[in-house]
C-alpha cells in the first residue's frame, strides 16, 4: 500500500514538473504575430530590411523617412509585433500623419525576427540599443532627436532606455509593468486560468532556459531625468495603475518633466477607447519635448 502511495506521488510529481516546464517554454517561446499589411497600407512609402543586434540575431524592420529630423520609434509588447493592430498600426499612422520618421522592428523571437527565446524586457533592450546604432550610423541628420513610445514589454524597454542610453530624447510608456513578476503571475491567471502561485515554479526554470536577468523596475524610478508620459488603464488585469503611480511618485522626486496619464482603459487599449484623445495627448507631449 505505502509502496503503491509513494509511485502515485512520484507520478504525480512528474507530471507537474513536465506541465511547469511545458508552461515556462510557452512563456518565452510566445506564437508569432505575423500579418501583410505595411506601411504602404497607409499611404506612405517605406524601406523594408534587417537589422543586426549586438548579439547577432536579424529583427525584422520597416524605416519610414519623412524627412525629419527627429525619429519616433514604436515598441510592441510580448506576443505581439509590429502589425499588431490593437495599439501598434493606429499609432504608426498616427506618428507617420503629424510627419515623423519612423523606425519599427519586431523584438527577438517574435514577428519576423530571429531569437530562440524572449526575455520579456532584458535582451531586448539590446534590440532597442541595436535599431539606434543602425538609424544613428545609416540616417544620422534624421536622427538628431529620438522618441519612443513602448506597450507593455515596449514600455520596460523604453523606461530602461530613458535612463541607460544617452541617445534617446523622450518616452512614453503604456502599460508598462512595474512588478514584472506581479504581472507575470496575473498573466497566468488571465490568459491560461491558473493559479497566481503557479508562477513560483515557473519563473525560475524559464529564467534558466531564455537566460534573461531579472529586472528591478522601480530601481529606474531613482535614475530617469528625461520627459517620460506614463499611460495606465484602471481596468487592467495584468498592471496596476496604482504600481504605474508609485513608480510616478518616485521618479516625480527627480524628474520634473515626468507625467501620469490614468483611463478607465484594459491593459494597452487607451488607444482604442480615446484615440482622439490618445493622439492629442501623445502628439502634444512629443512636440513639446521632441
């Protein structure tokens, strides 16, 4: 009987440990957002090309030059790319009407590019690092100025970036995580209906596969000093706006040209909701410091 116990157990304990890595591979090996559409869609032409990283993979990109000499460069969020349609084609054609040069690339390991895995903010940093290098070395009078504006994992980078890279001029971020590993286990919750505990088992293996670092969010709270417009939604799952806040209020003690802008919108969708809005709001921060 204990002997029949003890191997139902081990059973037991097999299956888990398969679900949890079979869940943790999921989880930085996300399914490819790929479409057809381009920018030509839009009414505007476009240059269509590879861009190498630092650590050797091809991203896929579009550069869009109008001639400007100030560049906006858009960043998707996890599982999406840059023909995601909820947030990133609305606001390429919004960027692209008031005339800004465009730089748009597919993180690693999702739409077109390269990458075994993701990291959810780390290495992909090194992407954003990278596309700046190729504007910088291959269209520099048309990047004298350089914006972002990141969604979800966009907005860790672009947050990241704001304080690491001196190149990069301005930031907004919308719905940017704060605690990555809060909204990692909410995610778990809303998208595949498990445990919020769950996470604890994931976390560390799929750490250990995509070997990314773990990123201390509120650590650039006390580094920021460049104009910085944070977007939250009050109906977020995965982000609280009350985590967006706090992190305001502690880059506010620094940097007098950070602002907070909170709807009753879900996680990356103030843009469908009050695009007029949205467009103003963002069209106005990115002339004033732009």
């Amino acid at each position: 009987m204990i002997k029949m116990i003890a191997q139902a157990i081990l059973i037991l304990v097999v299956v888990f440990i398969a679900f949890v890595a079979f869940v943790s591979y999921r989880l930085i090996k996300p399914p490819r957002e790929i479409s057809t559409w381009t920018p030509k869609d839009l009414g505007f032409d476009y240059k269509e090309f590879w861009l190498k990283t630092r650590d050797n993979l091809k991203l896929h990109a579009w550069w869009i030059d109008q001639g400007n000499e100030k560049t906006i460069i858009p960043l998707h969020g996890y599982t999406a790319s840059k023909w995601n349609e909820t947030y990133m084609k609305p606001i390429i054609e919004i960027l692209l009407k008031a005339g800004y040069n465009l730089l748009v690339f597919d993180f690693r390991t999702h739409g077109r590019s390269e990458g075994k895995y993701t990291t959810i903010g780390d290495k992909e940093l090194i992407d954003l690092i990278s596309a700046v290098e190729w504007l910088k070395e291959n269209y520099p009078k048309k990047a004298k100025r350089i914006g972002l504006i990141g969604y979800s994992m966009g907005g860790i980078v672009t947050i990241r970036a704001l304080a690491e890279d001196k190149r990069i001029n301005v930031g907004i971020a919308d719905s940017p995580p704060v605690y990555i590993d809060k909204t990692g286990a909410r995610g778990i919750k809303y998208f595949a209906g498990l445990p919020t505990w769950f996470y604890l088992f994931i976390k560390p293996l799929s750490r250990i596969i995509s070997r990314g670092k773990e990123i201390d969010m509120m650590e650039y709270a006390n580094k920021i000093k460049k104009p910085l417009l944070l977007i939250a939604g009050e109906k977020d799952p995965l982000v609280l706006q009350e985590e967006i806040r706090e992190f305001y209020e502690q880059n506010k003690k620094i940097n007098p040209n950070i602002e907070l802008w909170i709807t009753n919108a879900n996680h990356v969708r103030t843009i469908q909701i009050a695009k007029e809005e949205y467009e103003k709001r963002i069209l106005e921060f990115f002339e004033r410091w732009l």
